[in-house]
C-alpha cells in the first residue's frame, strides 16, 4: 500500500516550484529495509562526526571557510558508499549534467518573527526547535 505524504501548503508549493517529488518513508521499514531512512541519518552522523566534532570556529565565514575545506578535502575523497570504483566527487561530476538546472528567482521563505531565547540555546520557530550557537557575539539572528 502507497503511503501518503501530508504536507502542509508552503512545502507543497515549495516542492512543486523546485520540481521534486516527495518520497515518504515508513518509519517501521527501517527495520526490515536499510535503504530508506537509515541512508538518510547515516548521512547526517558522518556529518556530525567527521565535520562538526570538535571543530572551533568564530565567524559565520570561518565556519563555512572550514565546510569547504573539509567537503572538498575530506567528504568528496571518500569511497562512494556501497561501490568502491570511484570516489564522492566522481560520482557527483558523473551525476551533474543529469540534474535540473536551479530556478531563476528563489522561492519566497520570508518570514520575519521577532523571538527571545531562554537560558537554552533553542528557540521554537513553528513547530521546529532551532539551535543558536551560543559562542558567537550576535545579538539578532536571522532564521529562513
């Protein structure tokens, strides 16, 4: 049986403005598939790990000086996962004249919420709690 994505009307429109296609996946079917969700999270925790642990950094700039120098050095020269015969990079230069170009303006996100931040480093925007990175001497943030 198909499953069914709900999602709410700016996502929709956002979805078909980019052209994508929405692919649910079953929570329950990571037991019994690991090429759904798991792929995904996995994804994220090498992010996590090799990138984020530990790293320092003291401006916006600087932190993504260092995500470029790390994706270009690190994360682009891995194996590609599940087949060895090539790296990250070869497999993205492969795949890139095969994607749609970019829309010519952006999607319109803004929306501009004035919100206080307790003693944690979380704010709640909608339904989504957001991280503020509590070293950096910023007193607005700009959250889209």
């Amino acid at each position: 049986m198909p499953l069914i994505p709900e999602c709410n009307r700016t996502s929709t429109s956002q979805f078909l403005y980019r052209d994508l296609e929405v692919m649910p996946c079953r929570a329950e079917a990571q037991r019994l598939s690991s090429n759904q969700k798991g792929r995904v999270e996995r994804a994220i925790r090498y992010v996590r790990e090799s990138f984020w642990a530990g790293r320092r950094f003291t401006t916006l700039e600087d932190c993504n000086r260092q995500a470029l120098a790390w994706r270009d050095q690190v994360a682009h020269q891995r194996p590609w996962p599940g087949d060895h015969s090539g790296t990250v990079e070869q497999v993205f230069a492969e795949e890139q004249p095969r994607l749609l170009p970019l829309p010519a303006h952006p999607f319109e996100t803004d929306l501009v919420l004035p919100l206080c931040a307790g003693k944690t480093i979380y704010l709640r925007f909608g339904s989504q709690p957001r991280s503020l990175l509590p070293l950096l001497p910023w007193t607005g943030w700009m959250i889209q």
